[in-house]
C-alpha cells in the first residue's frame, strides 16, 4: 500500500508499545504486505486490513485510507504467535 504520510493515533500507538511491535514494522506490512479485507463503508475513511510476515510471525493492520490526503491511520494492530 502507498502511503504519502502515516499518522499513528495515541490509542495505536500504546497498544504497539503493549504488544512490543515497533513502527518499523507497521511501515513494512504497510508496504508489502497483502490486503486480505475490504472495508469501503467504514466512516470516517474506507479501511483495509493487511497482513504482514514479519520475522516469520504474522502481523494485522487495520488502516483507515484518506485517498485525498493520502494518509493511513493504524487503528488496530494483531499480532499472532
């Protein structure tokens, strides 16, 4: 996914630190990683959720999209063992 600017809200940013996942990592799934969901109806900006493989563990992203602005907003981030 291309992304002009990601901006992390104070929410995803804790639970990132909670999990122990690191921006780097969000940044990398947002580039290579696979868009697996679609969520074109979620206000206030249509949403995906990727998933990453990151050190051989996956990682979901869930990102609101500002096609305008071209932004992406981490909301909720999973990592599984």
């Amino acid at each position: 996914m291309e992304c002009r600017r990601v901006i992390l809200t104070g929410h995803a940013t804790r639970r990132l630190s909670e999990r122990g996942i690191g921006k780097n990592e969000i940044l990398e799934t947002l580039r290579s990683g696979e868009i697996i969901e679609d969520y074109r109806e979620d206000k206030p900006y249509p949403s995906v959720l990727i998933l990453g493989v990151i050190d051989a563990r996956s990682l979901h992203v869930v990102v609101a999209v500002d096609a305008e602005e071209g932004l992406g907003t981490d909301h909720w981030t999973r990592r599984r063992p």
